[in-house]
C-alpha cells in the first residue's frame, strides 16, 4: 500500500504543468490556475524530498512568468500609479494559467504575499541545488519582483486568503520581508536589506501596543495565517514574546480539539472549515519550538482526513464556523477543492521535519 507520504510526492508531480506551473487544484475549476504562493511551497516540499528538478522547473516558470508581464509589473513600480491610483487589476496578477498568460476577471488581483514567498522559496531551492544557474539566468526578472516589492509593500493590497482588499496585511508583510530577506542574500543587495529591515521596524512598532500581530492594520483579529511570521518567514523570533502572544490567540481561537485548525473567526467559506495545510503548519511551528507530541498528533490528524484514494483536501467540514454558509458554496462551485497540493505539500514538509526533528 502507497503511504500518504509518497501518495503527497505523486500528486505534486503528476499535475505539474509541462512549463513547470502546479495547478492550485486539478479537480475543483476554480482552483485549476497557478499561483505563485501555491506553487512557492509545493516547490519547496519537493526541494525537501529530493526533487529539485522540479523545483527548478517550477520557479523557470515563475521567473519567465514575471517577464512577460513586465510591463505591467514596471507600471506598478512608477510612483504615479500609487496611492490607489489604479485599481487592483492594473497590477501584476495573482493566478495564471499554465502557460503563464493572466486569468481573465477579478480574483482579488493584486497580492504581496505570493511574490515575497517565491523570492524566499527560490533562495531555499538555490541552498539546496548548487548546481542551478537560475540567478544567472534569470537575474532580471528576480531583480524586478524585488523593485516591485520595495516600491509597494506599505500599500493596500489582498490578503493570502485573496480577500479584503484596501487593508495591509501582517501576514503579507511577514511574506515580502522574507523575500527581500533572501534577494538582500541572493543577489547581494543592500537595498534590499535596508528594505526588509525597514518592514521589520514597522511591524515590531505595530505589534509593541498590543504584545501580539493582528490580522491587519485595521482589523484586530487573530488568523492562522499569522503562523508564517515566526516560520518561515521569521519576522519575528518563536521564542519571542510578540509570536508566543499571536500563537495563543491562535490556539484559544481557530485550534480545534482534534488538532484542525481555521483560518480566521468569522470564515464562512465553506463554512469556515478546518485548513488542513494550517494544521500542518501548526505542528511545523510546535516542532521547531521543542513540542514534537504536537508536531506528531497534527501529522496524524492529517492522515485522518485522507479520502479513499488517498487526497488531501484544502478544508474539512467536521467543526464549520458557519454551517449555514456551507451548502450554499457548494451549489455555486460543488464540493471544495479535492486535493489541494498545498495540503500534500505541507504534509510533506511537515513529515520531512519530523524526521529530521
């Protein structure tokens, strides 16, 4: 019999594009388009478990992707155009097709988060294939995402779960810091660093009132996502008081007993089920900070949730925030997305962690 492990290895690989893209999620329509956030974790997953061909592969697409939309991407940098001068959409989008070609229609268009994660999961595919020559190569485009960054980070844009729009994001900032983290080393670039440290000051400022991140400027809340200040982004330190204050109010509200974990308080898509890609990240978290009773139970709560053939869906429908939203998301798109190959990915990382915990 297939282990989930290798069944998670065989999924990634089995829908990679031709051009190195991942779908979000082969089955479920809305989901069969590519994003960089996506794609940047099931990259590293496979660089973790000894398939860096097809990391290579996935981040020559992503770099190939930036310069055929360059000229957008230059038209967001301009300093004319900030300020809310133009509308989400005239920015470098978030989701593409296999090709590279942008999605038609607003899907909360202009992310962050997406482009910061590439820049730090190619630094982690580098690390570990020396042999790449993708800086090389692909020097202009990686420099280009970097300008687009700094030039942006302060303003308005969605979140990583594509939503809320006029807002800055904790989550997101964590994603460009770490980004401009690994260009600063990649790249050798002092802008880039004075960069990052410059976001670093203001979310450690932002965060001093409270002794905790929020979910954004101008909301208070908790959300999972949050997770990803501390690892891997490492805006802030796990054993700091700032991140140990986030992890409780994670704990006391979006941790189910069973060891599923939601994204926010007031989720109603799908319900607001549990996020199994967050339940892997909680343990990925508990791991690194000494606990590896939890990382183990929350790798076991994943197994749980497999269907017959052995898929990882993006969320289960046990503990929903609001069941009365459920059923109406599933007659508009069917059921949510089964598999998901962020949920394998982060299974992957979080097995591969455990081994070497």
């Amino acid at each position: 019999m297939t282990s989930l492990y290798q069944r998670s290895i065989e999924t990634l690989t089995r829908y990679q594009y031709p051009s190195g893209a991942f779908p979000a999620s082969p089955n479920f329509a809305p989901y069969q388009y590519s994003w960089f956030r996506d794609g940047a974790f099931i990259s590293y997953a496979l660089d973790s478990a000894g398939y860096p061909e097809k990391s290579e592969l996935f981040h020559r697409w992503c770099a190939n992707t930036v310069l055929r939309h360059s000229e957008k991407i230059l038209n967001g940098i301009n300093p004319r155009n900030q300020k809310g001068k133009q509308s989400g959409d005239g920015y470098f989008h978030c989701r593409f097709t296999e090709d590279g070609d942008e999605v038609p229609g607003h899907w909360g268009s202009h992310q962050l988060d997406g482009l910061g994660t590439w820049l730090w999961s190619l630094e982690q595919h580098l690390n570990s294939c020396r042999q790449s020559t993708l800086c090389a190569d692909y020097h202009q485009p990686i420099d280009l995402i970097a300008d687009y960054l700094l030039r942006l980070w302060n303003n308005p844009c969605s979140d990583c779960w594509e939503e809320n729009e006029s807002d800055i994001h904790f989550s997101t900032l964590a994603a460009v810091y770490a980004g401009l983290m690994a260009h600063s080393r990649v790249r050798k670039n002092n802008r880039s660093l004075e960069g990052a440290q410059n976001i670093r000051r203001f979310v450690h400022e932002k965060a001093r009132a409270t002794g905790y991140l929020a979910k954004s400027l101008n909301n208070p809340d908790v959300d999972a996502s949050l997770l990803w200040a501390g690892l891997p982004y490492e805006i802030v330190d796990l054993d700091s008081s700032v991140f140990k204050g986030t992890l409780e109010r994670i704990e006391q509200k979006l941790l189910s007993p069973g060891g599923g974990v939601h994204r926010y308080p007031s989720d109603s898509y799908y319900g607001g089920g549990e996020w199994l890609l967050l339940a892997a990240w909680y343990g990925w978290v508990k791991l690194r900070m000494g606990d590896m009773k939890v990382a183990r139970n929350q790798l076991g709560w994943l197994e749980k949730q497999t269907d017959q053939e052995g898929n990882l869906p993006e969320q289960v429908n046990k503990n929903l925030i609001d069941k009365n939203s459920y059923r109406p998301w599933v007659q508009k798109w069917g059921r949510s997305a089964n598999p998901l190959l962020w949920s394998h990915a982060m299974y992957i990382i979080l097995n591969n962690e455990i081994g070497t915990g």
